[in-house]
C-alpha cells in the first residue's frame, strides 16, 4: 500500500533510515562498549548539570564585577553563563575522548566522539545565533543548523537530502522539491542576516563621514540597504530555479495597476528621495509645519518623525513637506532671532526703558551675546495707553524650546523694570454720565424697608395713570 502511494526512491531510503535508526537502538541495548558508551554520555550529562549548580553562583558574580567591559562583551558573557552545562558537557566528552583513544581501541570510543562533536556544533551555533537580531530569523537559522550538523556527525545528509529531494512537483520545466525548498530558506536566512549586517555597518561609517551632510547620509545608507537587499532577494530566487524573465510581461500587466492604488505611496517615497537629494531638511532641524513645531527626529521613506516639545511624535507624509509652506528654524544655521512686545508709560524716560530691557534680557540663560546677535530694542509707535516697544534677541538652540526662553525674557524685563520704578501700563476706561436728571432720579431711587425701590415703584404708578389717560383719549 505505501509503495503504491510513495515513489520508490522515497520508500527505499526510509526503509534505510528505518533500519539505520533500528541499529542505533539494538546498539544502546545490547550490552557491551557500546551500550558503554551510552551510559558514559548519560554520567556526563549528570555531571554537567551537577557542575554548573556548583559554580554558576561564581561565575555570576564574576561577571558582574566585570563592569568596564562593552555591552558586546557582557552580553557574549550572559549567553555564555546561560550554556554553562552545555560547555561542561563538551569539555568533558572530549576529555574522556581524548583519554579512551590513547588507553583503549579507537572503536571503543566512536559514540563518545561523536557525541562530542555534536555537542559542540550545537555550541557554536547557539553562540553564533546571537548575531542574527530577528528573532523569527534566528530561530529558524538555529534549528536549521543544528538538524545538518545531527545529521552530518552520523553521516546521514546525503541519505536525506536524497530523501527530500525525491519530494517535489513539476510544473512544465520548473522542478521544485522540499530539499530545494529548504536550501532556499537556509540562503535567504544567512543573506538576509548579511544584509542586514551590511547595512547597519554601511549606517555606522556614513555617520562617522564628517564630509557627508546628515540628508546624504540617510540617503546613502537607504541605497544601500535597498541594494543588499535587493541583492539576497535575487539570489534567493535564482536559487529555486525560478526565471526573472517571466516577470516581465506579469510587471507589465500589473505595473499600471499597482501605479493606480500606490499613488499616495509612490509619491511619498519620490518626495523623500527628494528631500534627501536636495537637503532641505535634515536630521536635527527645527520645522514648523501648521500648528506643529518640533525638531526632525528622523527621514523615513514614507514619512518624517517631528517631536515636539511636550514628547508627541508627529508621522508627517513627505508629501505635505514638498507642498506645503515649512519654515526650518536650523536649514542654513541653528541661530534663531525671536521678537517681544511690550509697553511702558508715558511717564517712564524711553531711553532708560531701552538701556534697562536690553540688560535684563542678556541676563537670561540662552540669549546670545557676540557681534551682530546682541539684544536690541526699539521704540516701534506711541500707543492710546502706553510706549510701544520690540525687543529683539537670538539663541541657538531652538530646540530648547521658544516659548521657555520668551517667558523667561518677560520674568527678566518685569523685574528689571519693577527695580527701576519703570511702569507697565493697562488700558483703563473712565464712564460719564452727560444728562444730570438721570443721575439726580437714580440717586433718589433709594431702598425701601421691604427690599424695593421708591423710585421704581413711583415710575412704574406714573407710567399707569398715563396708559389709562390714553386710553380714554381714544374712547
């Protein structure tokens, strides 16, 4: 029945692995060295775990006295103290090895070997899978390994892959098979892994490039990211044994479409490209974008990242910055001159008011004092209550804030002027009353006992007596 269902291929090799995983088991079983050998391997077990109860307390505090190391090297440190059986286990089998191939016959000692080997391949790749920071990636890298180096310590690749590669379909000239399929994973997990690699290392030396500017820099990095990338994709491909060229006509026929639906996305993607290439902001700089200021955390390929100062991260498309008015506060340089209104009275001497503002406001922290940057004031008009003044400043760090540094500024002018006697003027309304009768009637209108008003009543008695005098009139 399986042979009918199974190609022949397939059922001859499991057959094979059947009979080979049979010997294995008669081999633990049947007494002699090499149901011997089983039971040193289980004694090695016992005693790694029983050595690492014993010492991982030193070994802890060991490394964390280890404070001036690189986190690199803490963190090889932590991966090391979490496999400290494992370690064990393989500096043992190797010294028990190394002993029984000089006191007794090799083939007493062939298990041991063995797994001693598979021990430390195991080792290695858990070590070495700490590079890979996706952690889908790194345990699909890991288990993948750690099956061939099982496989290869007993010799049993080519019998599976022979196996694996009697699995598969056709489809006109295209052969794919689960062990083409499985090579393919393999390969775009260590490329994916050098990609990425590659990429943060690219970042790492543009960023170190004082030549470059920051836009540059994210753009070259992006490139090359999108290259290496691109690079694995193809690679991957091409190993399964798939054509590219039949992409053509497919790109052809769905290129339109896709055009249609990715209209915002395209746009955004070429608007950042944009953004990059002609360096209109950057990294670091302070935009005002409508009712958003904040300074640019970072340039995406569809959106910019701005923080503003109460730590909200606005998703700004590149889009609305090509098409929209932005004012960058840092494009040229980061040198940012504010202006305040204020008024004083007219009593108070104009240039006294001058000399004082101009001296509270070099006072405050921020404030710029070199040639073409010290604080200036001016009389800008003659107000219906007070002196018109602008007072003129400039800082460099606008990403300190701007409304902190003009409040600031205010504190510092309010107590310079209240120690020089200087007045800050408020409008202020006087009400006249032209007609002298109203004033004399409501003075008379005074309160009766009961919490009424004499005048209003007698008005009100008033205003009776003549709608009744009307009213017979028209009778």
């Amino acid at each position: 029945m399986e042979q009918d269902i199974l190609p022949e291929e397939v059922q001859g090799t499991l057959d094979y692995l059947l009979e080979l995983a049979q010997d294995y088991w008669e081999i633990a079983l049947t007494p002699g060295w090499r149901q011997y050998q089983v039971l040193i391997v289980i004694a090695l077990v016992l005693a790694s775990i029983l050595m690492r109860k014993l010492t991982q307390g030193r070994w802890e505090a060991w490394a964390r006295s280890r404070e001036g190391w690189p986190k690199w090297r803490l963190r090889l440190a932590v991966q090391v103290l979490r496999r400290l059986s494992l370690i064990y286990f393989t500096v043992f089998s190797w010294v028990v090895f190394a002993v029984m191939q000089e006191v007794t016959w090799p083939s007493r000692s062939y298990l041991i070997g063995a797994v001693a080997k598979l021990a430390t391949a195991w080792l290695v790749i858990a070590l070495m899978a700490r590079f890979i920071a996706n952690p889908t990636l790194r345990k699909l890298a890991s288990w993948l390994l750690w099956i061939y180096a099982t496989l290869a310590v007993f010799n049993l690749v080519d019998d599976t892959a022979r196996v694996l590669d009697s699995i598969a379909f056709d489809i006109g000239s295209f052969h794919l098979s689960l062990l083409v399929v499985l090579k393919a994973l393999v390969l775009a997990t260590a490329l994916l892994t050098f990609a990425r690699m590659g990429s943060a290392l690219a970042e790492r030396g543009l960023s170190g490039n004082e030549d470059l500017s920051p836009s540059m820099k994210v753009l070259a990095g992006k490139a090359v990211q999108v290259l290496l990338y691109g690079i694995a994709f193809v690679i991957v491909i091409r190993s399964i044994g798939f054509d590219l060229t039949g992409l053509a006509v497919l790109s052809g026929a769905v290129g339109v479409g896709i055009g249609f639906g990715l209209q915002k996305v395209v746009s955004n993607l070429v608007s950042g490209i944009i953004i990059l290439m002609d360096r209109s902001i950057k990294p670091g700089d302070v935009i005002s974008l409508g009712e958003t200021f904040g300074w640019i955390n970072a340039l995406g390929a569809r959106y910019v990242s701005v923080v503003t100062r109460d730590g909200k991260e606005y998703l700004i498309p590149n889009e609305d910055l090509i098409t929209s008015q932005v004012v960058n506060w840092s494009h040229s340089n980061r040198y940012v001159r504010l202006d305040i209104h204020f008024g004083t009275s007219y009593d108070d001497d104009p240039h006294l008011v001058r000399k004082v503002a101009i001296a509270a406001t070099m006072t405050v922290d921020r404030v710029l004092d070199r040639d073409g940057m010290r604080p200036v004031c001016h009389i800008v008009g003659f107000g219906d209550s007070s002196v018109d003044y602008i007072l003129r400043f400039w800082i460099a760090d606008p990403t300190g804030g701007l409304t902190n540094i003009r409040g600031n500024v205010f504190l510092a002018l309010w107590d310079a002027f209240k120690a020089e006697g200087v007045s800050i003027p408020f409008p202020q309304r006087e009400l006249r009353l032209l007609n002298n009768s109203l004033a004399v009637e409501m003075a008379e209108g005074r309160m009766a006992p009961g919490g009424d008003v004499e005048g209003e009543e007698r008005g009100n008695a008033e205003r009776a007596t003549q709608s009744r005098g009307t009213a017979r009139k028209l009778d």
